[in-house]
C-alpha cells in the first residue's frame, strides 16, 4: 500500500484527524532528546512518549531495544500506533521497531528536519547502524502517512538546512535541469516557508514517483543512490575516525565525485558539474581527505550494500534525467574521480 504524503503547516490537526480515522489501541510517540518539545508540542496527551538520545551514532542497537522495551512494557498491540516524531534518525530507527515489533504496527512520520522530510520519512525505508556501517540492518516497511511541514525548519541549525537540501539537489538531478537550475539559484538565507513547502513537495514527488515504481529497490529506485556511493563512503571513513559529518553534507560531496564519474563514464555536462561543484564548495565546503585515505575510502564503498561481489557500483548520470544504476566503477576510476573531487573543492 503506499504511503500517503501530507503536506501541512497544521501538523496537529492533520494527526489528529489521522489518529481519529485509525483508532489506534494505544498511542506512542517516538522523538529525540532534541525534538523531544517538538513532540510534546502536538497536544497528544493520551500518547506514552519514547525518548532516544540524539545523534545518527544512536541509530544503533540500545536504542532500538529501548524502544521494544517500552513498547512491550507499556502494553503496545498489533492495533497501536507510533508516531515517529524528528529528524531522519528517529524515522529510520522509530519505523525499523514499528516494522519488527510483534511483527509490524502501524506508524506515521512527523520529520522535523530538510533531510528527514525529503529522504529518510518518504519511500519506506528503515534500519539502524551496525558496526559503524550506515544502515546495516533495516527493513522496508512504508509509514501509513508521512506528514511533511516546512514549520519545524526555522529553528534548525544551518548546517542541518544544507544537509537536507544536498539530497533535493540529488532529487533535482534525477529530475531535470529546471529544477536543479531553480536550487542552485536559491538563497539558503531567505527561505519564507510557503516557498519552501512548495520546493519540498517538488522534491518528495520526484522520490515519491520513483518509489511507487520500484518500491524494493530492485530497479529504477536504485536511481536513489546517486552520490551515496562515495557519499556513505565519507561518511562512514569519518565516524571510523572519530569526527562524524552530518549525513547531508557527505552526500553533497558524494555527488560532486559521481558526477565526475558520470563526465568520465556518460560525458555528463562538465557546464553542469562544475556549477553544482562550486555551489557545493561553496556552502558545504570540502571534505578534506588526501591520497593516503583512498583504500580505506575504496574498501568502504566495496563493502557497501549496493556492492556486488566487492565491486564498486554507482548510480551515474548522462545528463539530468537522465541515469544509469549500477554501474561498476574500478578502483583506477574512483580513485581518478577522487583526485578530480578535491581540485574541484580546493583541497
């Protein structure tokens, strides 16, 4: 069944009238200690609230088994609901326990977060960290609605903005130029949010259609995982070294290496790659890594999930619109792609 998406700056009335419909036997809200006021916000005072720590490197285990805890201690049936109530941490992790727990109940997320409502809440997907390896264990279970609001956005921190927004520029690219001519043309200062619900919307729709196409990723949603090849690969070589880099932010880099690979591979725009290379510097700045990092990078992406028998695999573009999945990319390749990212940004 897919998931119904609702786009509202009224996020209260709209669950109420979600929770109404649903009758749920029993109500829990799942949140962070950061969104955690978020939650209470919503006058949902019949429901038992769940807290974990914040900070992707919670998405792990404990926290996971502190949800089924409080779940089972707190009287939690097939027929209940939970609220996933913050950024896409708490819906990847608040989802994966709706999905496992007495083997599915409902639930609805709430992202509080750019990332969150144009990513991790939208298309289905659950998991938590393992081994310090990004969503090493998930599920695809899809949320029973997903309500998405630009009201939660004004008082995030910028960097959280531009992690959000390097996955709609991902959206854009998949897309069309338009779009993606649209976003670099935006002013990340000045965003008024009935302009930015509307640039959301065009964001999730792009997901949302490829989604509804290939709902278990075993085809064209593969298109998804542009830039996160690299991108998971920086990540995951940042939080092994102890200075974790918001998810957002590693995409952005991680697009700006796989469209290398897409000029060297499909002759993608050098125009193009150099426009979204220069707004990614400058709003993002690099990710600084030198040649010595390039086989523990590699060894990463050969263990990623999209790997297949230790080959790299990448989703590459000819052109905006225009992609290729699972494109086998050689060490040569991505290590020449690698050079070419950090003379891009400057390093």
């Amino acid at each position: 069944m897919p998931q119904e998406i609702i786009f509202s700056n009224d996020v209260a009335s709209v669950l109420q009238a979600q929770i109404l419909n649903l009758r749920p036997a029993g109500l829990f809200i799942v949140a962070d200690s950061n969104t955690l006021p978020i939650a209470l916000s919503l006058g949902l005072t019949q429901a038992h609230v769940i807290t974990v720590p914040a900070g992707d490197d919670n998405k792990n285990l404990d926290s996971l088994s502190h949800i089924w805890t409080e779940l089972q201690r707190n009287g939690a049936t097939r027929q209940s609901l939970l609220l996933s109530v913050g950024g896409g941490m708490v819906t990847d992790i608040g989802g994966f326990a709706a999905a496992t727990f007495k083997r599915g109940i409902r639930f609805i997320n709430v992202p509080t977060s750019l990332l969150g409502a144009v990513d991790a809440a939208v298309g289905g997907k659950t998991g938590i960290n393992f081994h310090n390896l990004k969503n090493e264990i998930g599920a695809f279970a899809p949320a029973h609605a997903v309500i998405i609001s630009s009201c939660f956005l004004g008082s995030l921190p910028h960097s959280e903005l531009l992690s959000g927004f390097a996955e709609m520029i991902k959206h854009a690219l998949l897309c069309g130029e338009p779009q993606l001519s649209e976003l670099l043309a935006t002013d990340l200062a000045d965003l008024d949010p009935e302009r930015t619900l509307r640039l959301i919307r065009t964001s999730v729709m792009v997901k949302r259609d490829i989604v509804l196409k290939d709902p278990h990723e075993s085809g064209i949603r593969k298109a998804l995982n542009l830039g996160h090849t690299a991108g998971h690969a920086f990540e995951s070589f940042a939080l092994n070294a102890g200075r974790p880099v918001p998810h957002g932010f590693a995409v952005a880099w991680g697009l700006v290496t796989e469209l290398v690979l897409s000029h060297m591979r499909f002759q993608f725009s050098s125009q193009l790659l150099h426009q979204v290379a220069d707004f990614i510097g400058q709003h993002f700045g690099p990710f600084f890594i030198t040649c010595d990092d390039y086989d523990a990078l590699l060894s990463i992406m050969a263990h990623d999930k999209k790997s297949r028998s230790g080959e790299i695999n990448c989703t590459l573009l000819s052109r905006c619109g225009q992609f290729h999945t699972d494109v086998t990319v050689s060490p040569d390749e991505m290590t020449a792609a690698l050079d070419i990212y950090r003379d891009l940004l400057h390093i």
